[in-house]
C-alpha cells in the first residue's frame, strides 16, 4: 500500500534509484517553468520504453539517496492536471498509468504523486519527439535499433505465471479431514497440491510455454 509511512520507509532503508525507481522534488512540477514540464514527457515515456516501474513526485534525492519528502501543493498541481499533461504532451499515449496521491501529514493540500508507469508494447515519442530509455539513474535518447525492438514486443506473447498450494489431510482409517482440523490420536496424511497458473497477458497467441519449477 502506498502511503506516508511508505515513503519513510524508502528513506529509511536508503532505496537506491534505479532502472524501476526514480525520486523527483516538487520543482519538478513547476507549472511556470515550460523546460520542466516538458521533463515529464521524457521521464515518464523512458519508462514505458524500458521495463515501467516508479516515479515520485514530491522525494527529493542526493546522491541518488531519497533525501526527505517534499510535498506538492495540491491546490497548484492537482491529479487531473498531471495525468492531462501526460497523455497530452506524449505520443501515442501510454495505457494502464496509476497516479497515486498519498497526503503528507494529514493535509490534503499536501501531496506526493506516485506514478506506477508499465513497460509498454510499443515505443514511446516524448513532446521533443524524441525516444527516451531509462539507463543507470537517467533518461537518455534511444538508438534506432533500441526503437525498433521496443516495437517489435507487440509481436511475442505477454505471459504471466502464478501458483498456488492446496492443503489437504486425511487420517489413515479413512476418515477425511478439512486443512488443519483432524483426530488427535490417529496418524494423518498430508496432500499437497501445486498449481500453476499461466495467463497469456499480450495480444499475440502463445503456441508453446515451458515453464521450470525448482522445489
């Protein structure tokens, strides 16, 4: 869940930025300041053209360390302006984007904007028509052979997999016993029953899936 208390805790275990995990401060979102606003564009696209993760408004960072939390002002940047700003200033528009407004100390006029941004199936031009990719700490343009490869996920498949472990028991004489209740004084046997879920997530059929489990 993310929250205040999520926040200080990135601060407290010193979460490092990364290729998923980006902190930027409240001028970042500096409506009078055009350069700045046309940053957004490219941070955000850089993720979509990567591998997507996270994006926070209002943290500022040294040394690529969360600093201290700086809350935005709601009443100057509000949700609806961001997300308009977003879809508007960057092409095509990415789908699926959450902008979380988690209230700092109880003020509702204090927010931090969390951005959960996904990889996307295809590239992604920021307002200076460019392509940008996360790399180390920082968006950079993108080469024409990284461009076409980002485009080229929309051929594969998207696939996603999950389990899941049923619990069952039974005494020796027959007796059957739902999970965790049975006879006190009778010898039980205990199923476990491991189930793989695989879910095609893209637009484009999977004919084969190999999947390797390591108990």
């Amino acid at each position: 869940m993310y929250n205040q208390e999520y926040l200080e805790n990135l601060i407290k275990d010193k979460k490092e930025e990364s290729l998923n995990l980006e902190y930027k401060s409240s001028q970042s979102l500096d409506r009078t300041n055009e350069k700045k606003l046309n940053e957004i564009s490219k941070d955000v696209s850089a993720f979509a053209n990567a591998n997507g993760g996270i994006l926070i408004y209002g943290m500022t960072e040294k040394d690529h360390l969360p600093d201290y939390i700086d809350p935005i002002d709601r009443s100057f940047v509000d949700r609806e302006w961001l997300e308009q700003k977003i879809q508007d200033s960057i092409r095509p528009k990415i789908e699926n984007i959450i902008i979380h407004p988690l209230t700092i100390a109880g003020n509702n006029n204090k927010v931090v904007y969390l951005l959960e941004i996904p990889q996307s199936t295809t590239a992604h031009q920021a307002s200076d028509k460019k392509y940008y990719k996360r790399h180390n700490f920082n968006a950079i343009p993108m080469y024409d052979y990284e461009i076409r490869d980002v485009f080229n996920r929309i051929k594969t498949p998207k696939i996603s997999v999950s389990s899941k472990i049923l619990i069952s028991s039974q005494n020796m004489n027959g007796g059957f016993n739902p999970p965790g209740v049975g006879p006190k004084n009778d010898m039980i046997k205990t199923d476990y029953i491991l189930k793989i879920y695989v879910q095609n997530e893209g637009k484009v059929y999977a004919k084969y899936i190999n999947c390797s489990i390591e108990i």
